[in-house]
C-alpha cells in the first residue's frame, strides 16, 4: 500500500471517528448537551493552577499565558472565522479591529476617564462602524483583491497610530486602567472581581466570560437565517445572489460582526496590559489568527479553537529550545496541513465543500479545487 493510500485512509478513518462523536452529541437530549457545556465553562475557570501549568509550560506563569496569547488568540479567531470561516471572505488586516478596541480602551480611559464597561461597549460600536466602513467600498471585490485591501487597511490603521502624537505615535499610551474592582468576591480563594498588575487570574476570568458570550452569540447566527445566507455566499456567491440572496449586505454584516469581537478582545486587552503601542498591532498577528482559523478547520467554532489554542501553545511549550521552538512550530503546521488539509475539526459542509470543488471563495479567498474536481479533470485531459 503506498504512502498517498495510507495517508489517506488515516484521514478518513479519524473523519468517520469524529463524524459518529457529532452523532451522538446531535441525538442527545438538551440537559446532556447543557450539562457538557457547564462542564466546559467549570474546567476553563479551573485551569489556572500550578499543576496544571507545569505540564503545559514550565517556563512561564501558565496564568498570563491563559490570557494571552492563548485566550486572546481564541476570542480573536472565532471573530476572523466569521470573515474567512462563515462567509467565505478573506480578511489579512483583522488585526485592524484589535487595534481599533485597543486604543479605544486607552484613549477613552485616560482622557474622558470612562468606566470599563462603558468602554467596552463604545469599542465594540467603533470596532463594527469599522467594518463597515471598509467593507462598503471594498467588498465587491473577491479573494486576493479582497485581500490585498483588508492587509493594506490592517497597516493604515498602524501606521496612523505610530504617527499621531495625539495618540501617543511610537510611545503608545500608558496607565491604561484596569476594570473596576470588586473586593470580597471570591472563586476557587481567588478574587476574581480584583483587577490589578500582578494577578492575571481575574483578567483570565472575565475573558472567558466574554469568550461565552462571544461563542453563544456567533452559534445563535450562524444556526438563523444569517448563517445560511452566508453558507451560500461561501458556496458559490453569483448563484446565490441569484437565488435571491442579498448578498452584499450578508457580507457587510459579517465583517461588522466579525470586527466588534477583534474591537472587545482589544479593550479587554488593553485593560490587562496598562500600556499599548502601535507595534503590538503587527501584521503577523492577523497571519497568525488566520493560520489558527485554517489549521483547527474553518467554519467550525470548536475546531477554531482548537487551532488557536495549538497555535498559541505550541511556541510557548517549547520556550525552552529558544530560536528553534519556531522551528518546531513551523514544522509542526506543515505536518498538519499535510495530514489534515482541511483542518483539525472541520464542518461536515467545509470538508464535503473542500472534496467537492465547491467551497466557493475558500478557505485562503480562492477556488479550492477538491480530489473529485481533480480526478474529473484529468480524466476529461486524457
């Protein structure tokens, strides 16, 4: 049996396997499926410990690496799995959006001295105002114009804040303050209302509340009418237009979405760090959540975490081989997209869609043809 046969009824056989676990989750009954996901949320505020942490990463504070980059990196690639996953558009310049709520943490809690919660909500509304303001002229484009543009508005965004003094320019903006505390609360012997400098454990916690939020937010979309309209623009965006299906306004209101969740991790970030600047808004951190999105399977919010959490961990487990941990990680990618091309945990429908041909924009913003739409050309060549 040849390598390619080997290769290939492995990936089957692991499909099949967790084709039959969502099975079993779709025919349970709602209190088991609840019961589960009060467990998950339980486990998430349990995992900052010392136990723990040193398995996972023994060079670090586990704490702070739970907020960032690995809970930073989740809430940021369920927002861009909206763009690229959902809609099928691909945005490089998501890390505009994070930028965005960033500085909307800083500038608004320094100079007008606004409440936390306050600021959260304004970040998101700026964040998605945003959106839609680069998606109202850009959007009819399609896949590498498209993303050309987004790249070059996720550097516009950078280049303006290291150029204005009046936002701080290369210096950034410090005393960010933190969200407002509230003594005497405690989980697990921790205070988890008490924001300051030295605990990250409270920033963790109000992070994966938002994360829930976040998830049960997008599920809710993605399961109405919306999430289906934008399936069909996945697809293949002329026929569903077509069909019926305004499909610029679907598309508008995903990159809307998508950015006000890059605008709240921002300000929760922000709040966390005291102080930003405009190199923490790096290119390679879009590249990076785009690279989460696509290695854990598109389109699927558990396999979107799962890469982000492989994506973030991974150069942190092997911290201690210095410059080659990038080594390990870079080889580790390229042996998962050679293993898994349609990534960890796909969708049935992005994995049926990628075997097909007919995964319209794609994962990457062009035309994936699939092993069926190969075989079919070859044999029409021959």
């Amino acid at each position: 049996m040849s390598t390619n046969s080997t290769i290939t009824n492995g990936r089957n056989a692991f499909s099949a396997f967790i084709d039959g676990i969502r099975d079993r989750w779709a025919a349970a009954p709602s209190w088991q499926r609840w019961t589960v996901y009060i467990m998950l949320f339980v486990i998430a505020l349990l995992l900052p410990n010392e136990s723990f942490g040193r398995f996972m990463s023994p060079y670090s504070d586990w704490a702070s690496v739970l907020f960032f980059p690995i809970g930073t990196y989740v809430v940021l690639a369920i927002g861009l799995n909206v763009v690229v996953g959902q809609a099928g558009l691909l945005d490089l310049g998501f890390v505009a959006f994070f930028a965005i709520g960033g500085y909307s943490m800083a500038l608004l809690g320094t100079e007008l001295g606004l409440n936390f919660w306050e600021i959260l909500i304004l970040g998101v509304i700026l964040s998605a105002l945003s959106g839609v303001m680069l998606g109202g002229p850009t959007l009819r484009l399609r896949g590498d114009y498209l993303a050309i543009v987004t790249l070059g508005f996720g550097e516009i965004v950078r280049q303006t804040a290291e150029n204005t003094d009046a936002i701080g320019g290369p210096r950034g903006i410090a005393g960010i303050p933190h969200p407002p505390s509230i003594e005497g609360v405690e989980l697990f012997g921790i205070e988890i209302f008490k924001y300051g400098v030295l605990d990250p454990r409270p920033y963790y916690y109000l992070l994966v509340v938002v994360a829930t939020a976040i998830i049960i937010f997008v599920k809710r979309w993605e399961k109405s009418r919306v999430g289906r309209a934008w399936a069909a623009i996945r697809e293949d965006e002329d026929a569903a237009e077509v069909m019926g299906v305004p499909t610029f306004k679907f598309k508008l209101l995903a990159f809307a979405i998508g950015a006000s969740i890059g605008g709240a991790m921002g300000v929760v970030w922000a709040g966390k760090t005291i102080s930003i600047n405009p190199n923490d808004f790096l290119f390679m951190l879009s590249a990076t959540i785009l690279a989460a999105v696509v290695l854990g399977g598109s389109g699927n919010i558990p396999g979107v975490i799962l890469g982000a959490f492989l994506v973030a961990w991974l150069p942190e487990r092997f911290r201690g081989l210095s410059d080659y941990r990038i080594l390990v990680f870079g080889a580790a990618l390229v042996a998962l997209m050679i293993f898994r091309p349609e990534g960890l945990l796909p969708s049935r429908r992005r994995r049926a869609e990628l075997a097909e041909g007919t995964g319209g924009m794609g994962s990457l913003g062009a035309e994936v043809p699939g092993p069926e739409t190969q075989r079919a050309a070859e044999g029409a060549g021959k």
